[in-house]
C-alpha cells in the first residue's frame, strides 16, 4: 500500500467522519477500509482515529496527519494540473455542493456541459437543502446566496440576483396590492422555513428607511419550489429570488410587488477554500460556470456558453 493512496483514504475517512460513508464513495466495504486504516496506523505506529459505534474522531496525531496530509495532496493535485497543462485540458476530481433547486436547475446542467467539453475531469455534485462547511465536508466549491462570505475563503460573483415579494394576479385581484412593506402583515403569506433565518420575518429597505414585517399564512414549506407554487396557484404572497421567478414575471403568471423596496442580498457566489486559489482545474471551471450562468439567465433556460 503506498503512502499517497493510504493519505488519500485517511483524508476521506475523516472528512466524512464514517466508515461506511468513506466505503460507499470508493465503492469498497466498511471492513476493507478498516483494515487499511489499521495497517497505516501500524505502520506510523500510532493511533490516528478513535473508534466509536458511530462516529469516529481524530487523536491529536490524527489531526496533526490530516492538517500536513491534506496540504501534500494539494500540493501533488497541483503538480499534476501543471504537467497536464501541457494536454491544453484540466483534469482531476470536484465535488460541488449546491441548493437542491438552483443545484438542479442551472449547476447540474452546467457540470453536463463541462464534462462534455472536458471529459478528463470528474465532479460529484452535492445538493443540500442548507450551506455545507466546504472545509469539514471535504468539498472544493460552493454555490452561496448572499452576501460574499468572510475572509477565510474566497469568492466569485457569478450572477447579479435579487429576492422578490410576489403573488399570482389571481390573490391580487380578491385582495388588492400591497402599497408598503407593513401591508403584507394583513395578507396571506407564503412562508419559506429554511437555514437559520427568522421563521416568517421578511426585512425590507428603501435608501436608509427599513421595514421589518412579521407575515403569516396557512401554507409554509422547507422547499422553495413548493412555495413557488403555491404562490402560482394564487395561495398567497412569496418572496423568491429572481432567477426562480424571473420567466413568470414575464409571462404575467406572478406580478412583482413593492418595486420601489429592496429585500436582503441574494446575489449568486462560488465560494472556495484558501488553498485551492490557484488550482487550475477549479479555475477553469468557475470560469466555465460563470459563463454558462449568464448565459442560462439572458435565455432564461440553461444553456451551453
């Protein structure tokens, strides 16, 4: 067993934190990874993991193994990318964690393209429906909403977006429009449970006046597509992000509310880890992405850039 692939397993294991989880991802059986694990620490003649029945944790050297470990196969993902660029082509693994509904809609898609494009790459696309810590989780890019995220990683704008309050002509025309944001504590509101956000609080602003509106409605879901429509169906007013709604705005199926107001940052990022600044192969790719996302929202469909 030679020292890179023990590091690449190790590395695996304890960024999934399970046996069966790291077993799965190689196509191998939990026992088999526990008798490589074993062999390595018997060779480095010290414990790495501490074995539980259902989560394993890292020893002090453990940790000391991954910090190093994790920067040697950096190091060694860059030296190949260097070689390869001489193919004129990037090769390698992504894994990509992604929103379930912008995930499947316009990433998924996009990653098609890539491959085709770049068939000596390999991506594993993760959907979730909340953030994942890219670091933790062992994952090399992230699609964030928002605000661009703190200093400990980097981060590139790929897509201008903007949430909306909105409702179907239908529900405005039994219940008459919204003038200001304080209105919307007297209508049926669609309500989005989701991440760590106030349940039901929807904060507006127009120049230095804010407004914040607790709603309430009968319906509330975890998943933006059911909200979405709910509100088609003429259920209530919602509040989404632009790049879900844009094509019903235009089409008259939902008409945009409190124009003259704005909702929080929902602009579209590709956030990445430090050390990954200068992967080619990761370069290429978000270059690839922003690309075919403005693309896919000038057409309002996805698209090949």
């Amino acid at each position: 067993m030679d020292g890179f692939s023990d590091l690449n397993l190790f590395a695996l294991v304890a960024r999934h934190r399970n046996l069966a989880a790291a077993a799965r991802e190689i196509g191998v059986t939990p026992p088999a990874v526990s008798k490589r694990l074993a062999q390595l620490e018997r060779r480095l003649g010290v414990r790495l993991m501490n074995r539980t029945t259902r989560r394993l944790s890292l020893t002090p050297e453990g940790e000391l193994y991954l910090a190093n470990g994790s920067r040697i196969l950096d190091e060694l993902s860059e030296l190949e990318q260097l070689v390869a660029r001489g193919r004129g082509e990037p090769t390698g693994m992504l894994r990509v964690n992604a929103s379930f509904g912008f995930g499947r809609t316009y990433i998924a898609p996009a990653i098609s393209a890539f491959i085709a494009q770049y068939p000596a790459m390999q991506i594993q696309l993760h959907l979730t429906d909340r953030p994942l810590n890219l670091q933790e989780e062992g994952f090399d890019l992230g699609i964030r909403f928002g605000e661009a995220p703190d200093a400990r990683v980097n981060a590139r704008l790929l897509l201008p977006n903007r949430r909306m309050a909105c409702a179907a002509p239908d529900y405005l025309k039994r219940h008459g429009e919204p003038a200001a944001p304080h209105d919307l504590a007297h209508h049926t509101c669609i309500v989005l449970r989701e991440n760590e956000s106030a349940y039901g609080t929807w904060h507006f602003s127009r120049g230095k006046r804010t407004e914040t509106v607790k709603v309430s409605g009968a319906l509330s879901s975890n998943d933006g597509g059911v909200a979405l429509q709910w509100a088609l169906d003429g259920r209530g007013v919602v509040v989404r992000s632009e790049w879900e709604i844009r094509r019903y705005i235009q089409s008259g199926a939902l008409v945009p509310l409190l124009g003259a107001w704005t909702l929080p940052n929902a602009d579209i990022h590709a956030i990445y880890l430090e050390r990954h600044r200068l992967s080619a192969k990761l370069r290429t790719f978000i270059d690839y992405l922003g690309v075919f996302l403005q693309t896919a929202f000038t057409h309002d469909a996805p698209a090949k850039p």
